[in-house]
C-alpha cells in the first residue's frame, strides 16, 4: 500500500498503522469527551481491547482508508475515514472526527474533510462519496456543505439527542460536483 502524507501548520495526515494502535486508544477513547461521543453518535465508554481490536480491524479492511490526524505535538487528534468502498459503483461512505477539544475550531477538520474528499476522488476515482450528519451537529454540517456536499435527504427523528429525537441528515457528494469545485479554486 501507499503512503499517503498530507502536512499543514503543523498538522499531519496518514495512514493509520499498527503501531498506532495504543496511542490511538490512550489518547482519544481512554477518556472519550462526552460531547464527542454525541456528536459522533457512539458510546461514551470503550474497553482498551474493543478499541484496539477495532483499530486493528479497520486498518486491515480493503475497503476502507482509515488515515488519522495528528497534531504537531505527535498526538492522534483525529481520524478522516473512507469505507464501505463499493468498486463496481465507484462510491463510498466519509467519516471524521476530531476527538480532542482544544483542537477543534481551528479549521483541522475542514482540512482534512477536503484532504479526504480530494483523495476519494484524485486518487481513488470514485464516482460518490457520501455520509451522514446528525441535525444537532450544525458545525459539521457547514463544514461538509463548504467542502462541497450536498442534503440529499433526512431520517426524521432517527436518533437520539438525549432524551429527545434528532435527524439524522444523509449528504454526497459526485465526481462531477468536485469537479466543478476544484475548478473555481
């Protein structure tokens, strides 16, 4: 497999490997931030091996790219991941989060939305790439609708948000659209 590095003020973006594997669980899911897990929409509390196990997994899966996000100070702040890779469509689903606090605001995962979404399409060739929002999660919409997603639908009251129900907010975007994107840059 390739090396895909991407670098910015300081900030990194690579492909997660096997010796990352306990830093990502001591340094993100150890103490999962609460506002994190429901902002992402998993649970609060993970055992050392669930993590781990998981982590080894997913960067062992073809269809899935998992790359993380890594501050100048070495830590794992993040992850930007494309999976579900469906060849004969050419499309696939986009994930992201940034897990520590302090590093959120400060433009990191509008980098690596568009760092991703230009790999799936320079690099992978895919046809769509497509994720879902949760309507509470109002700054992650307009990060994906900067980075050129489309709504292209809403599962009404699908989740929770505490106690009451939530959308959750179905968004793509096609080959033609970066296309169009990349050319007023």
């Amino acid at each position: 497999m390739k090396k895909y590095f991407w670098t910015k003020n300081g900030y990194t973006i690579r492909l997660a490997q096997e010796a990352d594997a306990e830093n990502y669980f001591l340094q993100n899911y150890n103490t999962l931030d609460k506002e994190t897990a429901r902002l992402t929409g998993c649970k609060e509390n993970f055992s050392k091996d669930e993590v781990i196990s998981f982590f080894l997994k997913s960067i062992q899966d073809t269809d899935r790219y998992y790359f993380l996000i890594i501050s100048s100070d070495n830590r794992i702040i993040g992850e930007s991941v494309i999976n579900e890779i469906d060849n004969k469509t050419k499309s696939a689903n986009f994930r992201i989060a940034i897990f520590q606090t302090d590093e959120q605001g400060k433009g990191i995962g509008t980098w690596a939305v568009e760092t991703t979404r230009d790999f799936a399409f320079e690099i992978l060739k895919l046809h769509r790439l497509s994720l879902d929002v949760f309507s509470f999660n109002t700054r992650a919409e307009k990060c994906y609708l900067k980075a050129g997603f489309k709504r292209e639908g809403v599962l009404r009251d699908a989740v929770l948000n505490g106690d009451e129900y939530a959308d959750d907010i179905l968004m793509s975007i096609l080959e033609s659209e970066w296309r169009e994107l990349k050319t007023k840059k």
